[in-house]
C-alpha cells in the first residue's frame, strides 16, 4: 500500500497499491473501499501525471 490516498466520501476512501515489474517499471492501482464494512470497491482511473497527485478532497471530489 502506498502513501497516497485518503477519503472521497466520509464513507469512501482511496487506497494506493503500488510496485515495480522485473525491470524496475512502477505500477499503481487505486480502489474504493466502504470502511464502514471494509468491503474492497472497484479499480479507479486516475488521471494524473504523477499518482502522488491524487488528493480526495473528503467532500467527492
């Protein structure tokens, strides 16, 4: 799990899993979790230059 994340909803958070391939490429893949019930949600697409960017602003956004 990586650093970057945080809440979209007050129900919703965005959890960053990240790694690197064989040859030292990083990947990065964001999800929804409920963490009223902890139940893992779908993959989202960021659009970011950078998946450090990602700031979920707590109000949807």
């Amino acid at each position: 799990m990586e650093w970057s994340g945080g809440y979209l909803t007050p129900d919703t958070a965005v959890v960053t899993l990240g790694s690197e391939t064989e040859d030292g490429e990083e990947w990065f893949r964001h999800y929804l979790i409920d963490v009223r019930t902890g139940t893992v949600g779908s993959e989202i697409a960021v659009e970011a230059a950078n998946p450090y960017d990602l700031e979920p602003l707590g109000d949807g956004s």
